[in-house]
C-alpha cells in the first residue's frame, strides 16, 4: 500500500522548504521519499520534483489563455487536474519502478499543495483529488497542515489560524496534523503571553478574551466569545511544532505522521548496518519473500518502527538527558512540548552552544576515523569499520 502526505498551508508556511527538508532526511535515513508538486505557480522548486504540474498545466499559461487573475486561475488549475487525474494516476503508477522498486506498493510522496487556503477549506476539486488518491490510487493518506508560529504571539493571528486549522481539518476529512512551522524563529517575535503548551494544546481560550478586547472594538466582543466556543465545542485542533533544519523535531513530526497513518517502515536488509541478514542470517527452512513488495514482506525490525508506541523524546535524548545545561536535566522518555519552548525560547543560546560543540567533535572524530583508515591502507592493513562504534 503507498502512502503520502497532502502538505498544505496558507503562503509562506513552509511547505516547499518542509518537503525539501522531508527530502534530506529520508535520503538520509534510506527511506523511500518521492515528492509531487502541485503548485501550477511554483516554478522555482528547491527539491528534487519526481511529479511537476506544469508537465500538464501551469498558472500563467490559464491567466493568458482565459484572462484570469491568480486565485481563479488557480481554481482552474485544480478543476483541469481533476478532470485529467488519468494523467497523474498514471505517472504515481511509474514511481517505483523507475526507483528500481517492486512497484508503486512501496511509493511513499509528499503531495505539495499551492497556499491558496480555499483549495483546503471551500472548493471541492482538491478534496475530490484527495478522494480519488484513496480510491483509484490505494493511498494512505495524513494532511499535514502548515501554520507560521508567528500567529501565535498574536491572540487575533491565533484564533483566525484555529479556525482555518478547524476548517481544514473538517474539509480534508483525513488523519490531520497542524503543524507550528519556524518554530525556531518564534523568539524573534517577542515574548509569548503563555507557555507554549497553552497554543500547541489549545488550552482554555477565555484566557485570550481580554487581548482579544484589547486589539478589536469591543463590538466585536460577541464574535469572539463565538469564535472561542466553536472552536472548543468542536475540541478537535491541536499543534505540533518543527523546525526544519533540527533534526530532534523532523524526526518527532515524522514519528507523528507515521502513527497517523500506520506506517511502519521495514528497512532492506542491505542498508540495514546493525542488522544486517549477512551478520544475522535467516534460520534454515525460512520462507524466503524478499521479492514481494516492502510494504508486503514480514517486518524483522519490529523494534525501528515508528507507527507502534509513545512518541519519542528525540530532543532529549539526543542531548543525552540534559548535558546541555538545561533545567530540565533529566531524560524524558515521551516528547514533551516543553522541552521544545526550552530549546527555541528559554535556553536558545545554550542549546546552540551546546550543539555547535557536538557539531565540533562529530566532525573530529569522522576527521581521526579517516585518517585513521589511511593509516592502515598504507601499512597495508584493511580498517576495521566497527572500531570506534561504541565510543560517544
């Protein structure tokens, strides 16, 4: 079964950057990543595109052609695209196996989605495709919905993102995630009138009515009691939050993402490096069924997966429990979102310091290994590549 993503958000979230880094770290990790862009007006793609619109549409060829301006040359885009889904359901159809794959059972894709935000809340041709990416194409599909954390300084930015959170959430019908993006960058707006549990938990709102009279007229006191209710009455939206270039939160908001969507990624016994079937060979009389897709065969390494269990305190655990110098000194097992306010808020400087020095000693001991590896090539000795493996 393939599975993807519908990455959307208003302009300016983040979507094209978050895919682009999506990119890096699956490349890196040797997870199978393909990416769709389906902006007809994006034509300055940072990452690598395996599906480009404009090979059927683009924005500025309907502006010309029919006289529209960019939103409704943008619904026309979307409408053309729905009734041609034979043209994409056929290059999703050559994915795999122009990787080398066993077919399209083990595409995994990021569907990047323009930042016109009534494609996801009002029209209906984006929905209809998503429906038709489930149906006709056997995807297994999470929405994951970008938000600038800026909004969140701001009790009026704040509450409209909720509502448009809510709105998509609604119009999408799929496993969702709203996402605080440049959650790295929120220090740069000032201080936070609340922790910043109180935005990504969507705590008691009534705490917001007294900012909220202070931005708007007091006409308006009505609305936003409404606005508040409804939003809780519904009870559905909540944040996580991810900074692209912080491996801890990539890794966090993927294992998010996988438990949505059930995925559980099975790694190919050659680029397995602890695991490795030439190291632990399969007992005699074992059915042999590595021909069969990945998202097919039996998984071995039950334990890597990210679908099953708590979410991880990546953040933590990759500063070794606190050696950083951070008040919360002790190792948390589970993902707290404060641990992130004192990442990007409270303790920025010394966690930048604190990584800058890991950076430092990964790039000397990677430097001693090659040099290390020279050393015996010329003795004429073969390097050991497990030596060193254990030392931090």
């Amino acid at each position: 079964m393939p599975f993807g993503e519908i990455v959307c958000g208003s302009p300016g979230s983040g979507k094209s950057t978050y895919c682009h880094g999506k990119h890096q770290l699956f490349t890196a990790l040797q997870r199978p990543i393909c990416i769709v862009n389906l902006d007809p007006a994006n034509d300055n793609i940072p990452y690598p595109c395996s599906i480009d619109i404009s090979e059927l549409i683009t924005l500025q060829e309907v502006m010309d052609e029919h006289g529209l301006g960019p939103n409704g040359g943008m619904l026309y885009c979307m409408e053309y695209l729905e009734k041609n889904f034979d043209w994409l359901e056929g290059k999703l159809a050559e994915l795999g196996k122009e990787d080398g794959e066993n077919g399209p059972a083990d595409v995994y894709a990021l569907f990047d989605l323009p930042g016109q935000v009534e494609l996801s809340t009002n029209h209906e041709s984006v929905k209809r495709i998503v429906d038709m990416l489930q149906s006709k194409c056997g995807f297994r599909l999470a929405a994951v919905h970008l938000c600038d954390a800026h909004y969140v300084t701001d009790a009026a930015k704040y509450i409209s993102v909720l509502l448009l959170s809510l709105r998509t959430m609604l119009q999408l019908e799929l496993p969702h995630i709203n996402v605080l993006s440049k959650i790295d960058l929120i220090g740069n707006y000032g201080d936070l009138d609340f922790n910043l549990d109180f935005y990504t938990e969507v705590q008691d709102l009534s705490y917001l009515e007294n900012s909220l009279s202070t931005s708007l007229s007091p006409r308006f006191q009505a609305l936003n009691l409404a606005m508040i209710s409804l939003i809780e009455d519904y009870n559905l939206v909540g944040f996580e939050t991810l900074a692209v270039e912080d491996k801890s939160s990539m890794l966090h908001l993927t294992h998010a993402i996988d438990r949505a969507t059930g995925y559980v990624f099975v790694p190919r016994p050659s680029n397995a490096s602890s695991t490795n079937t030439s190291k632990n060979p399969q007992p005699e009389g074992t059915i042999d069924e590595s021909h069969k897709p990945f998202s097919a065969q039996p998984n071995e390494y039950a334990l890597f997966s990210s679908a099953a269990g708590p979410l991880k305190n990546t953040l933590m655990n990759m500063a070794g429990g606190g050696s950083a110098g951070t008040k919360f000194a002790e190792a948390k097992d589970v993902y707290d979102v404060r641990d992130v306010q004192e990442r990007w808020l409270d303790a920025k400087d010394a966690w930048d310091a604190f990584e800058k020095r890991e950076w430092r000693r990964e790039g000397e001991k990677v430097r001693d290994e090659v040099a290390r590896a020279k050393a015996m090539e010329n003795e004429g000795r073969k390097p050991d590549p497990e030596r060193g493996r254990g030392a931090k």
